[in-house]
C-alpha cells in the first residue's frame, strides 16, 4: 500500500497502491538503470510513468492496471478519461 519505492534483489521497485490485495501498479526497474530515472509519476492506483534518460535518449515508461470485469462502467470510464489525461 501507499506510493513508494524499495529495492528489491538489487532492482529498484517504484509503486502505488492504495488498498491491500486489491489494485496496485509497479515498475520495476534494473539496477544499471536506477540511476537513470529522472521522473517518478504517479496518477493512482492504476497508472503510473517514469521518465529514464538512456544515452541521448528520454524513455517514457507507462504502466497501467485497468479495472476488470465486475466492476461498475462508471470506474471503468474514470480510468479511460485518467489515462487518456495522463498520456
């Protein structure tokens, strides 16, 4: 839970979270590249980036959690209208 980092086996883990065992998103990044990471954003508990600057080269890594079947249409368009904001 919470928005966080630690490493993990010499990796770095950023996440976000907010309810235990329920929604969640991380990025998990290798440790020759933990010094790379300029960037850490998080939008929720579904979305989150980091920004890694590679060379001359800026990397935009996105990851998501969309929600599942079963939940309302309602969190479902939230999400879509989220990160469709956020990209």
């Amino acid at each position: 839970m919470g928005a966080k980092a630690r490493v993990v086996d010499g990796f770095k883990l950023w996440y976000s979270g907010s309810i235990r065992a329920k929604n969640g998103v991380g990025i998990l990044v290798d440790k020759e590249l933990v010094d790379s990471v300029v960037e850490v954003s998080r939008k929720s508990d579904r979305i989150m980036a980091i920004k890694v600057v590679v060379g001359s080269v800026i990397l935009n890594v996105v990851s998501v959690y969309a929600p599942q079947i079963g939940l309302s249409d309602e969190v479902k368009k939230r999400f879509w209208e989220d990160l469709d904001m956020f990209v």
